[in-house]
C-alpha cells in the first residue's frame, strides 16, 4: 500500500511537471521577441494625468505622443504632452494649458513645460524644469521648479511643485505585442 501512495505521488508530480513544461513551450513559441533585442514602440497619444501640490492643489489632464524604449535591463520612455492644470485658489478657478516634453530611463525621470495660467482677468507664463523618481515612465513623483517668464504672478502658483503623474500607455500591460517602430528607410 506505501508502495503505491507513493507511486501515485510520484505519477501527480511527473504529471504536473509535464503540463508545466508544455505550458512553458507554448508561451516560448508565441514569443516573437529576441530575448536581447532593443527598440521603441510605435508612438501612441495616451491620456496623461496627474495632481501635486505647490502653494495650492492642483490637478492635471491631458494626452502625450508616448513611445517605450525595450532594452533587456530597462525601459525608457518619451514623449510631447498637452495638458490642463487646473487650481482652486480663494474660490477662483486657475487653468494653466502647458506644452511639454518628458524623458524617463528605468527609475529616473526628466521633464519641462511652459504654462500660460489664467484666471480670464490676468495671465502669467512659467516654465517649470522638473527631475524625479520614475517606475519605468508609467508613474512619475517629480518636484519641478517653477520659473515666471511674465510680469504678473499669481499667489497660489509658489516657487516649487511636487507632482505625481500617470502615462497610461496600454503598451505597458503587454510590452511582448508592442507595435514595434518601423526603422526609416
């Protein structure tokens, strides 16, 4: 009777192992990919969101031309954006439609934008730098520096900004079916 508990163990091990082993096989035969192979995706316009906090909460909304870099170790990403800040300051709403660019490789992350904010009475421009933590490009914790290139300032729009933003390219759900970029020819 031990003889054959343990036979039968032995038959459920053998028997997962080889299901494990086909399963593997079928995933490896549907990879199309090189396991070294470097390239960007085609560029795809993803929604962009985000909020921080400078002397005043604010919210971001917007759409990025977004591409992923795949490399074995990494990845990178970037892209132009078009966004909408939006601010509440004393009851006053504060738009702020900004132009930018954005670069992140692995774990750290770069951008910069111009800002035109305004209450539809008064306007300000800044530019803002910005440099922080990335996961990958999907997620960014940045703390930006805003620069006034106008006369003007408004109260609510302080010096330094931290924000958290998303870059949601579905690409990053399933890099393997990627459209890859085309090279020029």
């Amino acid at each position: 009777m031990h003889t054959e508990i343990q036979a039968s163990r032995a038959a459920v091990v053998l028997a997962m192992f080889l299901i494990s082993a086909q399963a593997a096989a079928q995933v490896i035969d549907t990879m199309n990919i090189r396991p070294f192979e470097r390239y960007w995706t085609e560029p795809r316009l993803v929604p962009k969101i985000g909020f921080g906090i400078q002397e005043a909460a604010f919210a971001e909304v917007g759409i990025q031309w977004h591409k992923i870099y795949i490399h074995p170790l990494s990845l990178a990403s970037a892209g132009p954006y078009l966004t909408i800040d939006g601010i509440v300051i004393d009851e006053n709403l504060i738009i702020g439609p900004k132009l930018g660019y954005e670069i992140t490789a692995g774990l750290i992350g770069v951008a910069a934008d111009v800002t035109y904010y305004s209450d539809f009475d008064r306007s300000a421009w800044v530019f803002t730098p910005r440099a922080g933590v990335s996961v990958l490009g999907f997620v960014n914790l940045f703390y930006g520096r805003n620069i006034n290139i106008s006369d003007f300032q408004f109260n609510g729009i302080d010096k330094s900004r931290f924000s958290l933003v998303f870059n949601l390219n579905r690409d990053y759900f399933n890099l393997k079916e990627a459209r890859k970029k085309r090279p020029k020819v």
